[in-house]
C-alpha cells in the first residue's frame, strides 16, 4: 500500500518569503502525485497534479511542484508567499490505475504580514 | 452550477441516533468517494462508487453504509452514532480513468 509523509506540520512565514512544502511518498510503481489546499473553513481544492511528462509541474497561484523520482519526492513551491497563502496542504498520491488517493497529514502554513 | 454538492452542511445530533449525509455532482464523472477528516485535519478514504458499484471499502465500521442510487449521487448513512464519529465528511468525485478529486464542500458531523 502507498503511502505519504509530509515533514512539515507548521510552517510560519512573513509575506514575499518563498515557501517549500516537503512531500515524500513509498510506493514501489508509477504514480499521480497531486497538492491539495484548504484555505480555512473551506472544502480542498486541487493546486496542481503530476501525471506524466516534464517533471516540473505549474498551479494555480503561482505554485509548482518538482518530481524527483528517485528520491520519491513531490515538494511544493512558491517564490513569494500572500497573507492569502494562509492554508492547510495536502499532498497526495494514487498508484497508477487504482484510483484511490491517499493524502498525506498535511502542512499548515500560516503567512504573516 | 455547484460540482460537488452535500446536504447538510452541519449536522448536530445526540449519540445513539441514525443519521444520513447527501452528496451529488453534476460534473458527469464516474467514481464518487467519501473522505473523513478529523480534528487534525487528517484526511481518510472511506467508500468509493464506480458508476454505482462499491469498489474501496476501508476498514470502517458496519453502522457507515453507502448507497449509491445513480451514478451522480452517492449518499451516506449512519447508524447508532457515537462520539468518535464528530469529524468533516467530505464527498468528492473523479472523472473515469483519471484520480484527481473534485470534493464538496464538507458535511460537519458533531454527536453530542
């Protein structure tokens, strides 16, 4: 069975720093690898996905995320965080052809004026 | 023109009691899902329906029961409520051959 593991469970900034998001996950085939957000209060909304092909994959919001397959990695990054960047991530990963997706315990972020 | 919709949005019960989650999508998607996410904001799998027919059952207790009457609707049914089942139940839904997830927007279950 998959599994996932983010690093970071808090995460603290002042706006324009930029932001990496630590994402690991175990699983020995292919994957879809994917980051979630949830801005507080709301329902997840997907950032971005990586499916196949280049491994440096653009969002929404200015996000990417950079797939490194042998390290089994999926970190996510922005240049320069908002105050409106304040969230809870989600990074997620579903083997090929199974259709279930298992999230990791995701991050808060919590971006400060 | 909602995707992913739920009713209730909060639900507020005593334990003991049966209570029943509604979610629908009009994204003509495929495969339907039900997540539980706990006070730690820990996201889990619970059911999901392909075109109607169960495919994941995570290990969950028999008072959950699933019911999915077509393809756009997947509903949710509590027995016996207990104090352990207060979380967020989200509904989500994916289109066929494909796993990214459109959720709703929550259900807030709290059993008193």
């Amino acid at each position: 069975a998959q599994s996932v593991s983010q690093h970071n469970h808090h995460v603290i900034l002042s706006e324009a720093a930029s932001l990496e998001l630590g994402c690991n996950y175990s699983y020995g085939g292919t994957v879809n690898l994917f980051w979630y957000v949830q801005y507080p209060g709301q329902h997840l909304q997907l950032l971005l996905k990586y499916f196949s092909g280049d491994p440096l994959v653009k969002g929404i919001k200015g996000f990417e995320a950079e797939f490194i397959k042998s390290k089994f990695s999926f970190n996510l990054r922005k240049p320069s965080v908002q105050w409106s960047d304040t969230a809870e991530y989600f990074c997620a990963v579903s083997p090929k052809g199974y259709q279930k997706v298992t999230f990791g315990t995701g991050t808060k972020l919590q971006v400060i004026p | 023109d909602t995707a992913v919709s739920q009713t209730p949005k909060y639900l507020v019960t005593q334990m003991g009691n049966d209570k029943s989650i509604k979610c629908e999508q009009n994204l003509g998607h495929d495969t339907m899902y039900w997540y539980k996410q706990d006070s730690k904001k820990f996201l889990k799998i619970m059911f999901s329906y392909n075109n109607k027919e169960l495919i994941i059952n995570e290990t969950v207790p028999n008072r959950f029961s699933p019911k999915s009457p077509d393809k756009a609707h997947l509903n949710l049914h509590i027995n016996s409520l207990e104090l352990g089942d207060s979380a967020v139940y989200f509904c989500a839904s994916s289109p066929a051959g494909e796993d990214t997830q459109y959720f709703g927007p929550g259900t807030r279950l709290t059993v008193l």
